[in-house]
C-alpha cells in the first residue's frame, strides 16, 4: 500500500439492538485481527477513580450509564470518553466475539473467533458483581444473566439471583396468609 492509499476499516458504525449504537464487522474478520484501539485520556488512579464514581452517580441520577474507563496498568487507565474513540461504541455480550488486550500500553480489540460482515461486535466489560443491579443487560444472547458483569461472577450472580427470588416467593406468601 502507497502512503496515499486509504485501508478500509475492518468496522462500521450501526444502529444496535443491545444499546442504541453500535460497532459491525464491515466484512470478515479472521481470529486474532486487531480491530481498533480503544484510545484516550491517560489518567492516574485516583483521577480515574473520582471520575468513575462521579459518572455512576450523575447515571444514577439522571439516567445513562456511560463509563468508559479501562485499566492500562497499575498506576494509570485510559478514559475513553473522547469523541475520537469509537471504540466506546462497542457493546457488552454475555457471549463476545472480542476481547481488550493490553499491547505494550495500548488497548486494542481483538477477535476472539472468526466474525462475519454484518456482525456487531462485542467483549465482556468486566463488571465486579458489587453494583450488579446498576448494569442492566440487554445482550440477548444464551447465556445472558440480565447484568453485566464479568464471566467468572455470572455463576455467583445467578444464585444471589436465584436467592432473591425464593425470598421474594416466601414474602408473598407471607403477605397473602
């Protein structure tokens, strides 16, 4: 390719059913590709911190949820809250087709398995169960627990949500009686 030639993205956005916008595959994308790099600020800890809660609350308060902070290292993330960033665009799947991974300081978004054309694109976020109920999931795919969080706490949040249930069964029951 000459410096004047343009390369095609390997995604498009949409219009998504998992969250208003979207990332597609604007044609196949073989496992292992580096899709796009999640880009932004580089702020410390404790910044990345304050705006984290600050964003949960004002979502709390007003509705939203947009939080776009990912760990780069131990002292510092990349808030990707920059209009530049369009990686922020794509959704949580409780079943990704990519993952972020850290490359010497950089984050990109990698295929985890081949992607056809037309197909959003999607990673886990990664959520602690803690503010589960704050996360709501609308995925839609098999294996859905109706939250985001992370795989590895998908098998806890079922029986907390499990528990929740036979609680609330016992109440009403209680109520009626």
């Amino acid at each position: 390719m000459t410096f004047d030639q343009k390369e095609e993205p390997l995604w498009k956005v949409s219009s998504s059913d998992i969250h208003e916008k979207g990332i597609f595959a604007a044609g196949n994308i073989s496992e292992g590709t580096r899709i796009i790099e999640y880009i932004g600020e580089k702020i410390t800890k404790a910044e990345s911190d304050r705006r984290g809660l600050a964003l949960i609350e004002h979502a709390k308060a007003n509705g939203g949820g947009s939080v776009y902070i990912f760990q780069l290292n131990k002292r510092y993330d990349i808030d990707g809250n920059v209009p530049e960033n369009l990686a922020r665009l794509i959704n949580h799947s409780c079943d990704p087709n990519c993952e972020a991974i850290n490359v010497r300081g950089r984050i990109w978004v990698v295929a985890m398995r081949d992607i056809v054309a037309g197909e959003e694109l999607s990673y886990d976020y990664g959520y602690d169960i803690e503010h589960f109920l704050d996360h709501p999931c609308r995925c839609g795919s098999d294996n859905c627990v109706g939250y985001i969080v992370s795989a590895d706490k998908r098998k806890k949040l079922k029986k907390i949500l499990r528990n929740r249930k036979k609680r609330a069964k016992r109440k009403a029951s209680k109520s009626q009686n």
